[in-house]
C-alpha cells in the first residue's frame, strides 16, 4: 500500500488528463475563432446588434468556463457539506 506522500509524488510526475482535454479544447476554440472573422448580425432576447463571429466564439468559451467553474465548485461545496452530516 503505498503513502499518502508516495501519492502525491506519483501526480506530480505525470501530466493529467484534465490539462491534456483542456489543451486540446482550447486548441480547437481557437481554431474555430480563428476560422471565422467575418461579422454576423447578433440578436439575442431584445437586443440585437452586429458583432465580429470571433468575439462571440470567445465570449461563449470564456462563459461556459465561468459558468463551469461556478457549477463545479457548487457541487463541491455540497459534497463537502454532505460529508460533514
């Protein structure tokens, strides 16, 4: 059975899977922002507008990883708070 410090040790040495997904998705967002430069007329409940393809491509990747974040840490702080009952 091996320690705790043999443990950690053992994750540290390799890469993990979850930088090499999130090097790759953010390889392929920019990809897909770079493809498209072109200007797209935008509407969006009532506001409407023109706006570069690329920036919206960006301002989605940034909120669905805001969002992400958010929805992650919600559910660890209740894992947690579940653990303590």
């Amino acid at each position: 059975m091996e320690t705790e410090e043999e443990h950690r040790a053992g994750q540290r040495r390799g890469i993990s899977l979850g930088l090499v997904v999130g090097i790759v998705i953010t390889a392929a967002i920019a990809a897909l922002i770079g493809q498209n430069t072109k200007t797209a007329t935008i509407r969006w409940l009532v506001f409407e507008g023109d706006m570069p393809i690329w920036l919206l491509l960006f301002v989605t990747a940034v909120a669905g990883a805001v969002l992400s974040h958010l929805l992650g840490f919600a559910w660890r702080r209740r894992r947690a708070h579940a653990d303590d009952r």
